[in-house]
C-alpha cells in the first residue's frame, strides 16, 4: 500500500494557490515550468533542478528529500544570452551543466555551448570543454558533452571533446589533432586521459554505461563539408580496441537502424528500425554476427521511446504513443511500481520515472495529466512510501483545466485524422470560437496531455483542436509521406478539413474560427489562409516558415545546408507551397510573432512575409522579440504574446 507524507520546509507546494492567485490568466499560463530536468543524487538525498530566472535566464538549485533546508542555487545564468541545460549529477555534493548562448553572428544566428562543473554550494566551478589555442584553425562552437557519468568514480566522466587544429601558419609545432573524441576527465582538477582518439567527422560516441565505448558515429559529407543526414556507425567487441562496421541510418529517409544504447549484459545495442513502414524497437548483438531481433512493435503507430534510468542508463522499458502515451516495463519490479502508482495517483496517469538513487532505493517520479501540468514526488522502495515534492508549474495551482478529449476529424478523401479537442471549462461545447492549432515540426505530433497554450485559450473560452495532420510523425511512412512540405497540399488540406469538420459538428461558430501555429504550424496556419482563404477569420503565426526556398538558403552557409535541401526537396512544390508567394490569396487579418536570434526559421521570414502581405494591403500585425530564439523561452515574453494574440483573435472575430 503506497502512503502519502508532505515534505515540510523544502516542499514547493507550499502557498502555490496563493501565489497564482496574484498573478494574471497570461502571466500565469505564459510562465516557464518552474522544474526542469529535476534529478537525483546518486546517495538519494537531494535533487537538483533548474528553474527560471529573469528573461531567458534560469537557475539551478538543489533541494533535501527531507525538507530539512531550504533549497540551495548552485549556479545561474542571466539569460542574455547564457542559459543552463542539461545538468545532472557527477557526485553527491557536484553536478556537471551544459551552457549553451545563441549569439547575433554575420547573417545568422549562431549557437555556441560550453561544458562546466560546479559544487552544490556554488563553490569550484570549473570549464571541462576543452579551452582552445589563440593559434586554433576555427572557432569550435560545440562545448562537448557527457559520455557516460562513471558511476562509482565520484566527480569524474567520459567526456566527447571537439579537438580543433592550429593554424600552423609559420609554426613547425603546433596541435594537428582534428576531429570528435573522448576523454577521462576528473571534474574537479580537470585532470584529462584520452580513452577515444580524436576522429575525423565523428558525431557520436555511446557507451555501455559502465565506462567503455562501444559505439561511434561518423557523419557522410557531400561537397564542401555539407553533412548528407547520413551516419555511418561502427561498434568494437567486448575487450577490444578495433572498429567494426555496424551499419548506416539516414536521418532523412529513416533507414537503417538508429542506435540509441549498449546493454552490457546482452551485449547488444538497443536502436529503432523500420518494420512494415512503421518505427520499432531492435537490437542488434555485439559479438560479432550483429545479428538482429526485435523487442517490440506496433501495427498501428511507431515505437519511437527507449526509457533509461539511473547513472548508468540501464534499458527499463519503452514507450509509445496511440491517443496517449503508454510505457511497456522490462524490469519487472519497475512495471509494478508503475501500476501501483497508477492506482495511488488516478487524477496523474501520465506517470514517467525520471532518475534514481546509485542503489535504486530512491526514485523520483513526475507524474501529470491533461488537465494537471504534472507534479514531482519521491518514491522510497523500502518504507513503499510515496512523498510529494515539487509542482511543475504552481502558477496555475486553483485554475480549472479543460479536458482533453481524442477525436477523430474526416478528411475531404475519407481519410479519420486523429487529433485532440480541448472544449472550455463549462461550455456546452455549441457555437463557440474556436482555433486550429496544428503542430509544429513538421517531424512532430501532438499527444494528450497539458499544452499551456490550448490551456489559456480555453481560459479564455476558445475551443482548441489540435490534428495530427498527415505528415505528422508517430503513425509510419504512409502517413509521414513525403513530410508536411514536400506532400503540403495533403498536410495542410487535412488542416483545413480540420476546420470545416469543426463548423459541421457545431462546436464552432463559423464566424469566430481561426488559426494558430508556431514553427511549421504557422506555416500551415499561413498556408491554409492560401488555401481556403474564406474559412479562418484570422490568422496567427509564431515563428513561422513563409518560403520553402528561403528556408533551404537560410542554411546554405551551414553544413546542414545538403540535409535541409533534401528535406525540403525541389521542385514546383517550393514556389506553390510558400504562403509569402500568395500572399494576395490570404484574406483574414494576420499576426506575426517572431524572435529575432531564432536559428530554425531566421526572423527574415516573418519580415518577408509582412513586406509580402503590406504590398498586397493586407497590413499584418508584426510582434518581433530582440535576444530570443524560436522557442521564446521568456516568462514575461510568452505572456505578452497570450494577451496581444487573444486581443488580436477577439478583435478579428468580432468579439
């Protein structure tokens, strides 16, 4: 029997209701997830988190299980532009983060990441990415990353280090090294033993979790340094030091197995393969006769989630999604777990195990649902007690959340879309103002579960659907086609069928239907006013593609320019497919939200897109945001685009 008991002192539930009482519906729903990549220590005692600072700034804390003190910051980053990602635990009192900045380049935005370490209470903060010589041939932007954590040799890990050449311009020694590696390095004293020589066009390395690499990626150029999407894997045996081929994955095209982890005992590389046109789980043996055998697979969807856990990695499970999210449990002890949470948390059936204790007694656990943005607990295997300990987003603790409800719309072809309906809290679900939010991606798909922008519109009394248009990923290759640009007459006339299934239902009232989409689905939500001009009576796209060839130039000066450009293909698909080249089509009144350091779709299609509509005497509404990318990571910011598109959308509705 699992039993409840408040962690007191450290507990963020604490006066949560309180707290969101004093701030506004946009506020509210536009604030980040105050708990992001929470994990726990390897002795179970604490856990580490990091939560939003001003701007796009965040910080991370550490946190008590007992609530014995509060919680403690480690380190933060202002936001402008430094920000902290994937931090985790390297010993009981260290933790190893990713900083990561995108910075105003020539013509482009540029990322750039660095690797540090730092103590619990902020003290010996150390850089581990490799420092370069003034003399280096180039700027590496790529800061490294973390291999395998070393569980058992405390504040050290394999490491993969980018070794950038020196220019050896009237030099006779100098560093020639060139190429992705691993080392050994103590994070601490930053004492460095090399493990892998640096490889020439390496992406990737994979490790069994216990310190040995197993597995290395190499990526397939074209031309002049143009990456193909093409990896090349080789794999070495247990106890050797020799590279043997594995196999290819094509990125684009989504052939070949996809390697994602070693099991040490198997002996086997865990990966995702196609098997009749959809995505499921294989491994493949490392003894020589890489030998295949599938895990698992699904005649409906895709198997497209490997779930790990610990320091270590081990292979728990997998998962994955039909009109929810399912997890299927190889460790037994975990799927029983599972199930009896299931029944102690029936309110959050969204239930994932995030990290776990070094002897597996410890285990953190998030769990969430449609209409609950989801909570943090502590599950203690021998006491079977169960303690609640962070909220993921207290801004909205005493707001009543819209059900999310799995619906099938009927394309024009006869073809049932699967998608989500979120109806307002009350309604009678008749004759309301509603929004079509397709996904973005287009390599994407929506799933059941709390969206925090279907949630404040609903707030604010709109029907929301959400379509898993074809083109979306998730549902195999005849449903993928030839990916929503290519095949965008298919995706984008499943969106609007989207919309008139909703008007022949009666949920929507025809003269207050509109649509909404960041990233590719503003793209759709653009290129379905082409379409059918006369149906959406406005038009919102955040962060929008508006020209499939501006799209493919925008990365020529990249080495993913070859990738992009079979991607997006050619043909005249690139000129019919460009909302910004119909733009006199377009009928409803248009809002553009943009930020200016976005390195996924550069800002300048936003701009094209205005000058397109202005010269046409469309006059849209153009919100650009200075110092941010395309995710908009900014409290402030994302509700500033909640209240200037509700006042857009009601404006154009005539409400």
């Amino acid at each position: 029997m699992l039993r409840y008991s408040l962690l007191v002192g450290s507990s963020l539930f604490a006066c949560a209701s309180a707290f969101a009482q004093t701030m506004s519906p946009e506020a509210a729903f536009g604030a980040r997830e105050s708990v992001v990549g929470a994990s726990l220590s390897p002795n179970g005692a604490r856990v580490a988190f990091l939560a939003p600072g001003k701007g796009q700034g965040n910080i991370l804390f550490t946190v008590p299980i007992d609530g014995s003190t509060p919680a403690v910051q480690a380190l933060a980053a202002g936001g402008d532009p430094e920000r902290l990602t994937d931090c985790d635990w390297v010993s009981d009192r260290r933790l190893v983060c990713n900083v990561f900045a995108v910075h105003p380049g020539v013509g482009e935005a540029i990322g750039v990441s660095r690797i540090v370490a730092v103590n619990i209470d902020g003290s010996e903060l150390k850089l581990v990415s490799r420092r370069q010589s003034m003399d280096a041939l180039y700027f590496n932007r790529f800061g490294g990353a973390v291999i395998d954590w070393l569980p058992g040799q405390d504040g050290a890990i394999l490491f993969g280090r980018a070794y950038v050449p020196d220019a050896m311009v009237g030099k006779r020694i100098g560093n020639r090294q060139e190429g992705y590696g691993v080392d050994r390095v103590d994070t601490l004293t930053l004492e460095s033993k090399r493990v892998v020589p640096p490889i020439r066009d390496a992406i990737e390395f994979i490790s069994d979790g216990s310190g040995n690499i197993r597995l290395k990626g190499v990526a397939e150029y074209k031309g002049d340094g143009y990456t193909t999407g093409v990896t090349r894997y080789a794999y070495r045996q247990v106890d050797s030091e020799d590279w043997r081929g594995f196999g290819e994955y094509d990125a684009i095209k989504q052939e070949g197995l996809n390697p994602y982890a070693v099991d040490p005992v198997e002996n086997v590389a865990y990966g995702f393969m196609k098997k009749d046109g959809r995505q499921a789980l294989f491994k493949r043996f490392l003894d020589g006769t890489l030998r295949d055998e599938l895990v698992f697979s699904r005649p409906d969807v895709d198997v497209d989630g490997l779930i790990r856990l610990g320091r270590k990695g081990r292979i728990v499970g997998l998962s994955f999604a039909t009109d929810r999210r399912n997890a299927i449990y190889f460790d037994e002890p975990l799927r029983r777990l599972g199930e009896g949470l299931a029944k102690a948390l029936p309110d959050q059936p969204l239930i994932n195990f995030e990290s776990e204790s070094a002897d597996g007694q410890k285990l953190l656990v998030w769990a969430g649902s449609d209409v609950d943005p989801g909570s943090y607990f502590i599950f203690d295997r021998g006491t079977k007690q169960l303690r609640p300990l962070m909220y993921s987003r207290p801004e909205l603790v005493g707001y009543k959340l819209a059900p999310v409800r799995s619906i099938n719309v009927r394309a024009s072809d006869g073809t049932m879309i699967p998608g989500y309906l979120t109806l307002p809290v009350g309604s009678s679900g008749k004759g309301l103002p509603t929004i079509v939010m397709p996904h973005g991606g287009p390599g994407s798909r929506d799933e059941w579960g709390f969206d925090w922008l279907a949630q404040y519109y609903a707030h604010r009394g709109y029907a929301v659907l959400q379509p898993n248009f074809r083109g979306s990923t998730g549902y195999g290759d005849a449903w993928f086609k030839n990916n929503g640009f290519q095949s965008w007459r298919i995706a984008i006339g499943d969106v609007v069928d989207s919309g008139r299934w909703l008007i022949s239902e009666g949920i929507a009232d025809p003269k207050k239907l509109a649509i909404l989409g960041w990233s590719y689905g503003g793209y759709a939500a653009l290129q379905s006013g082409v379409v059918a001009p006369d149906l959406y009576k406005a038009i919102v796209a955040i962060a929008p593609v508006t020209d499939l060839n501006d799209l493919k130039e925008q990365y020529r000066n990249t080495s993913a320019f070859v990738e992009v450009q079979r991607f997006v293909g050619s043909g005249p698909h690139i000129r019919e497919g460009s909302p910004a080249q119909h733009a006199a089509a377009i009928h409803a009144p248009v809002m553009l939200f943009h930020g200016e350091l976005d390195r996924n779709v550069d800002v300048r299609a936003s701009k094209l897109m205005a000058s397109k509509l202005t010269d046409a005497g469309k006059g849209p509404q153009v919100i650009l945001y200075p110092g941010l990318d395309h995710y908009l990571e900014d409290s402030a910011v994302r509700a500033d685009l909640l209240g200037k598109s509700d006042a857009f959308l009601k404006k154009s509705m005539g409400m």
